[in-house]
C-alpha cells in the first residue's frame, strides 16, 4: 500500500458500467413453423381401452349402446385393400359427423388364431391415417357381428 497514491476528490471520473444486451442466436428462416394440433401426443388404442374417452362413453360403446350408424364390410379383401377403404370409410364418417360406425372384418379361422384381417385391425386404427379420427374402438356385441367386428368410436368434427 505504500506505492498507492491517494486521488484527490476533484478528479474522480465516475463512469457507469456498460451493460451490454445478451447475444441472440439467429433465427434459422429456412425451417418451417410446426402447427401442433393436439396438447399431447395421441394415446396407443387397444379394444375397449382408450385414453381419450372418458369410462362411461366407453362401456356404453362395449356393451352396444351407441349404435352404429353406417357399416363397413371387409370380407374378401386384401390387406392393401381392406386398409384403404377404411381409411376412406372413417374419414368420411368424421366429415359425415358420424359418431359410431362398426367394421365388419370377419373372424378368420380361429384355429389359426383368427384372421388376417381383425389382427391388422387395432394396427390400422393406431396408424397415422386413421389414429387422427378415431377415438376409440371396442368388439362389438353377438348383434351387430361379435368377435369378427368392431365398434369404432370417431372423434366429433370442429367446425
């Protein structure tokens, strides 16, 4: 302390600190906005159960209370055809404002353990063509078809 030397008040400069404002990274331009169109990102379907329905609409929709209103039959399809109609069979039902449709596929040989088609079912309806639409789906009663059909449950249009 020795070597210091004492400043007079008079020739004190005050000078206040410099803040500077933090750095920004450059917004990229070139990458598209994402529109999300749910808060989360839809559930995996299995018969009878679903996320997105509340427990009373489902039972109602197991024991066949809400009834069909139009069918789709896929007996004597290929899978690449049985696909196809149902997802233009389900679209249309959500631009028709149907609200519970049924889906014929058949048992197959149960032996085997059952048909093609009904196994693809639950994949279909969790695909990203259909899971969009379909609330949630169910076998449907002895009445309307029994193992070898299916209740879907199609999400309301919001218009």
């Amino acid at each position: 302390m020795e070597d210091v030397d004492k400043i007079s008040p008079g020739k004190v400069k005050y000078s206040h600190p410099v803040v500077s404002a933090p750095e920004r990274r450059p917004r990229d331009i070139r990458k598209p906005a994402i529109a999300r169109q749910c808060k989360y990102p839809p559930s995996y379907l299995s018969s009878g159960l679903s996320a997105d329905v509340d427990r009373k609409t489902l039972l109602r929709l197991k024991r066949g209370q809400l009834r069909p209103e139009t069918r789709l039959d896929l007996h004597g399809m290929s899978q690449s055809e049985a696909f196809t109609s149902l997802v233009h069979f389900v679209t249309h039902a959500h631009t028709s404002r149907f609200r519970c449709v049924l889906a014929i596929t058949g048992k197959g040989n149960v032996k085997q353990g059952g048909g093609v088609l009904r196994n693809q079912f639950p994949n279909w309806l969790n695909s990203k063509e259909l899971r969009p639409y379909v609330l949630g789906f169910s076998e449907a009663q002895p009445r309307d078809g029994g193992g070898g059909a299916f209740y879907i449950l199609v999400r309301r249009k919001r218009s």
